[in-house]
C-alpha cells in the first residue's frame, strides 16, 4: 500500500478547513491544517509535505507572502492558492497554481490538489542510479 500524500491546507477559518480536511482525507490524502503563516512554515519544516493548498488572505498577509515564505524553505513543494480574483493581482508570482474560490467547486479542488501532489518537483527517484549506472566512455562520446 502506497503511502497517502500529505497535504498542508493553510485556511484561518475553522469551519472551511474542517470541511476541506474533510474533502481531501475521505479521497485518500493526509491534511494537516495552519491558520497562520507561522503554523504554516513550521509545519513545512517539521514534516515531509506533497502539496500546499492556501487561501489568499491569512491574518494580514496575503496568499503571495504565505506562499513566497514557504517556497523559501522547500521550493519544490507545489503550492496553490485558493482566492477572488478580483483580490489576487494578474501577476502572482509564487504560487504554482491558482483557484478561483467562488468558482472552483470541489471536484476542481481535488483534481488540481492531486495533480499537483504527484508532480512535486525535483530529481526523480533512482535518477543518480540511473546517471551513475551510464560507463563514463558512453558519456563522453555523447559530449563530443
């Protein structure tokens, strides 16, 4: 059995991120829940996280600081911010991903956080393998 994917759900609204935990754990993924960009951040560097599903505004900061503070400490987690577009500016330079709130329903949701979740970037599992199995006569006649 496969490991479930852990998802960070950044929301400072109890009842919202009760319902999203919720949405996401009945499909098969591990949430944890912040309600700040500290909780956040704290999480991210204590545990093992897949994907970062944000809503734009937490407690004075917007979607793009939450986001630009966690890519900060692990940038090849991806991270979707959740908001109004009137709110979110065109240019969101941060976020990998952004849903419209009043518009994305809850199958969006979770299509988007488990596409994202499998597509964490970074170095594939067994690509040194797989480079260090290549003899060096193959590699430098491919440089030549």
């Amino acid at each position: 059995m496969r490991p479930r994917k852990v998802i960070l759900y950044v929301n400072p609204d109890e009842n919202e991120s009760s319902v999203m935990s919720y949405m996401l754990t009945t499909n098969g993924f591990r949430v944890m829940s912040a309600a700040s960009k500290d909780e956040a951040v704290a999480l991210l560097k204590a545990m093992q996280i897949d994907c970062v599903l944000s809503e734009w505004s937490i407690a004075g900061h917007t979607g793009d600081e939450v986001i630009q503070a966690l890519k900060r400490i692990a940038v090849n987690v991806p991270m979707v911010v959740r908001g109004d577009l009137k709110v979110i500016p065109a240019i969101t330079l941060w976020a990998d991903r952004i849903l419209a709130k009043p518009q994305a329903d809850s199958l969006q949701i979770l299509e988007t956080v488990r596409m994202m979740s499998a597509r964490k970037r970074g170095p594939r599992k067994g690509y040194k393998k797989a480079v260090a199995a290549v003899p060096a006569a193959a590699l430098a006649e491919v440089s030549a």
